[in-house]
C-alpha cells in the first residue's frame, strides 16, 4: 500500500506572511504570528499587543521581522 502524506507547512504559506517580534536588547525572538498583512500592519498589530502607545519606545526595544519558511523535503524512502 501507497502511503499519502500532506505537507503542512506549505499551507501557512497560503495563508499570510509570518512575522517575528525581535527583542533588540536582549537580541531574541520573543514572538512569532502568521499574519494575513503587510510589514506596517504587523508592526501596528505587536505594538498593540505589547500595549505601547508611543512608537518610538516600541522601536527602541523591538524590531519586526519576515520569517522565511524552511521547507524541507519531504521524502519517503
């Protein structure tokens, strides 16, 4: 019998652009969402998130990133 195997990760490509919330002080990834929006609206949607009204200060502490999707092969051998 034939196995069938459904490669999930290409369907969040359909779906929207994932960002990264980048800690630049602490220089870590704090979060990571899959957004159906661009760059700016990213931006606007973390710094409500985090509860920052000035965004100047949400810019000094966090930089919003792209995340490229690493697909793997999916090989069955």
């Amino acid at each position: 019998m034939e196995k069938l195997s459904a490669d999930t990760r290409s369907y969040k490509s359909y779906m929207g652009k994932t960002y990264e919330l980048f800690n630049k002080v602490a220089k870590e990834v704090v979060d990571v969402q899959n957004l159906n929006m661009n760059q700016q609206e990213a931006e606007r949607y973390f710094r409500h998130y985090k509860h920052f009204e000035d965004k100047q200060d949400f810019e000094r502490l966090y930089e919003i990133r792209e995340r490229k999707h690493q697909v793997e092969p999916n090989y069955i051998f």
